[in-house]
C-alpha cells in the first residue's frame, strides 16, 4: 500500500478482500453457479 492512504481507500481494500476470500471459498467448497444457471439467474437484467 502506499504511504499516503485515507482510511476510505482502507477500508475499500479490506472490503475488497473480504469479498476476494468469500469467492474462493464458496469456489473451494463448489457452491458456484454454471454459467447456464447464472445466465437463467440473471435473464431479466440482461434483456
């Protein structure tokens, strides 16, 4: 990280991988979406 770092900047980064480790997680124990159900998931958004 850079010397220089407001406590926004912080807080996004320990956000990020908080969010970065919970995808692995649910990857590591297959709780994933193929990209068929997730196209299914997402239909109405992607008209």
């Amino acid at each position: 990280m850079p010397e220089k770092v407001s406590i926004d900047q912080v807080i996004d980064q320990l956000i990020f991988l908080d969010k970065v480790q919970k995808g692995i997680s649910d990857s590591d124990n297959n709780r994933i979406n193929s990209k068929e159900k997730a196209k299914q998931k997402l239909s109405k958004w992607l008209k």
